[in-house]
C-alpha cells in the first residue's frame, strides 16, 4: 500500500457523517433533556 493510499484509509476513518436524520433524533434527545432539567431543577432549587 503507498503512502498516499494509508494516508486516505487513515482520513476516511477520522471522518464521520450522521445523517439528517439521526442529527434531528439527536437535537430532539437533547431538548427534551434540557426541559426534563429544568423541570427538576425548579422542584428543588438547591444543589
């Protein structure tokens, strides 16, 4: 294998691409955490 054909394999593997999708089921996961702390944090208001 050349140098410039490990150096691709080596790229490829950094990169990572979601799709729209799962980002969109991912932004959704984290508002809904957001909220779910913000109902418990108003419940009890001391650390």
């Amino acid at each position: 294998m050349s140098k410039a054909q490990a150096a691709a394999e080596t790229a490829r593997d950094r990169l990572d691409f979601v799709t729209r999708r799962e980002m969109d089921e991912l932004r959704e996961a984290v508002e809904r955490l957001a909220a779910r702390i913000e109902r418990l944090e108003r419940q009890d208001p001391t650390p």
